[in-house]
C-alpha cells in the first residue's frame, strides 16, 4: 500500500507481485520502473522513493497472517505531478520517444482502485482473493435462499483509512475484552441489509438505533437486528429495494461473547444479567441476533457491503410473533421521532396494558 492524498491505497497487478517477490527474497531496497518514473522502495524506512526527485511517501503492507504493518508517521506524496511535469519536458523530444521503445517491456503499470461508493471503502476487483472469498460466502447462504440471486460489486472496509482504523482497533479490543471474561471471544459472521443512505451513514459514523418504525421487522427493543450467516432471509434484504432494483447488504463481524434466549417482542434494551452479552432466537442454532445499544459498534464490524440484485424472499417466519407487535404503527413513529429511545419500552407497557383493557 501507498500513502497519497492522506489515504491508504493499494498496488495492483504486476507491482504488486513485484513488491512481493522482492520483499519476500529478504531485499531491503528494491528499484522499481512504474509508469516509465524509476523508484527505489525502501522496506527498512517503509519508503517508496522517487529516484531523480528524491521526493518520497510511505508505504505499509500485511503479512501472510493478515497482521498490519504501517510506519509510525504517515508521508504524504502525489507522485502523478511527477509524471506530468515529466510528460512536458518529453514534448518535441521525439528522439528520446523512440529510445525508450526498447525499454517498454520493463515499464510496469500501477495504478489505484475506481473511485468507492462508499465512504472508508474500496472497490474490489474480481480477482481479488477477498472478492472470491465474500463471493463464495454470498452463493453459499443467500444462494440457498434465492438461486436468482447475484452480485453487482463489493467494497470492503479499506482498513488503512483513520475511522477504519480506529473501528477495527475498538473491535480487536472488544474481542480481547469478552476473550478474558468468557474464556471465547465467540466471533462470527452476520448480514445486515440497509438502503444506500444507511450504509453510507454506517460505514461514515458507524451502527445507530433505528429510530423509526420498522414496518416489516419484528420491535427489538433497543438494539441492532442481525442475521446469522447462514440465514440471510432474515437479514430483512426482501424489504429494502432501491429505485435501480440493487440492494445492500453488510456483512459484519460479530464478537458474540454469551448469548441468551429473546422473544421477538422484547423490549429489552440491555442484556437480562451480566452473564450474558448478546440476544438471539435460539442459542444453540441462531437465525437472527441482537446487540445492545451501548455495544453495537464495539461488538460489530461491518466488513463490506454487497450490491446486488435479489428475488423477495418468501419463506421467512416470525414464529410466535402477534401480528401487532408495537403501538399503532403512526404513532409510534412520531414517538420515535420526539423522544429518547430508552423512554419507548414503557410507552409500548403502558399502550399494551390499555389495548388489553379495551378487550
């Protein structure tokens, strides 16, 4: 990875297998032709460095463990000015153009990925392993649920932007806390399916309680509604569809600690005692999981989100679940709106005990 324009980007493509094999052969410095600029990348000073100009940026990498490594302070530089200035001084120098024909197989090409959708994302290729991974994971349990199904792109979390990292160490950390007090972080994978403005928000500012009404989903209390892995029907996709027909689902890391036993029309707003961490409909099998407000984004990692195109699925059951499982739907919107969510499960009491009175 390079460090340009205050963001982490990657190389691609021949330089990356170049920097691989280099780096792996045990070099500490490596000259480089890209885009026809020579570059010297230092590995001890964690530099990639313009030759002529001596003008030089940071770079970092992962090992084959996925473990991060990046410099203690960042150098920022914009070598395409470079390249341009370069371009100007070649102009009417035909002679030289033609010198450097012979040297055309030696240039290797780098580039950057196409501009994200999202904010602290980065578009994957096809190619890509982490592509192939997630493709895999789609085809596998949405599949099951929607043959028809398939994927339009994937961004994941581009892991060297600051919220990014800062996210991921707040998970890691969580994952070391639930580690020592249950003796197994419990991590696993889990869907969550949003329209384009949400996951933009979400991968922005991270996980917040939903505060309107949700209409086709089950009242939980105050927390967020996740579906396990393999269960993706209950991730609520069916219901969002954008005006292009695509849809958006997340897939996150969940660090699940203990969990406990919830009904669907809980208004539980925090784990029942301290032995447990999260809820779920069925501890031993789970098909959806909840996780406290005051825990969603220490708890959850959202690790990319999915365009693509689905079917309605139609075999989902809430089972034991009343038809009316909150206030008057208008109303409870606009209560929603005008005051703190944690004020809500008394409302629903209070509402519940008149409706049984009016029986």
């Amino acid at each position: 990875m390079f460090f340009k324009n205050k963001h982490w980007d990657d190389f691609k493509g021949e330089v990356l297998e170049s920097l691989r094999q280099g780096f792996a052969s045990g070099k500490t410095t490596m000259p480089l032709k890209i885009e026809g600029l020579k570059y010297t990348f230092d590995f001890l000073r964690m530099l990639q460095v313009h030759t002529q100009t001596k003008k030089h940026r940071s770079i970092a990498w992962f090992d084959e463990n996925g473990k991060p490594f990046f410099p203690a302070k960042f150098v920022d530089c914009d070598f395409s000015t470079i390249a341009k200035t370069n371009d100007a001084d070649r102009i009417g120098k035909k002679k030289l153009d033609s010198d450097n024909e012979d040297d055309d197989d030696d240039v290797v090409i780098v580039g950057v990925r196409h501009a994200s959708k999202f904010p602290n994302t980065r578009l994957l290729s096809k190619t890509e392993k982490t592509y192939l991974y997630i493709n895999n994971l789609f085809v596998r349990n949405v599949g099951k649920v929607d043959p028809n199904a398939s994927i339009i792109s994937i961004h994941d979390l581009h892991i060297f932007s600051p919220i990014a990292r800062t996210r991921w160490s707040v998970f890691e950390k969580q994952k070391e806390i639930t580690e020592a007090a249950r003796g197994k972080a419990n991590v696993v994978y889990g869907w969550y399916a949003a329209p384009a403005e949400k996951v933009v928000s979400i991968f922005n500012n991270g996980f917040k309680l939903i505060r309107y009404y949700p209409e086709l989903r089950p009242s939980i209390g105050a927390g967020i509604f996740l579906a396990d892995l393999e269960s993706p029907q209950y991730s609520g996709m069916q219901h969002q569809v954008e005006k292009d027909e695509e849809k958006y689902l997340i897939l996150c890391r969940i660090v699940f600690g203990r969990m406990e036993r919830v009904d669907l029309e809980t208004h539980q707003t925090h784990a029942s005692n301290k032995d447990y961490d999260i809820g779920c409909d069925n501890p031993k099998k789970p098909h959806w999981y909840v996780v406290w407000g005051n825990d969603i984004n220490k708890r959850v990692l959202p690790v990319c989100v999915i365009t693509c195109k689905t079917s309605v699925v139609k075999d989902v059951k809430w089972e034991m679940t009343p038809v009316e499982m909150t206030m008057v739907p208008r109303f409870y919107l606009e209560m929603k709106k005008r005051v703190p969510i944690e004020f809500i499960p008394p409302l629903q009491d209070i509402y519940d005990i008149y409706k049984a009175s009016c029986v």
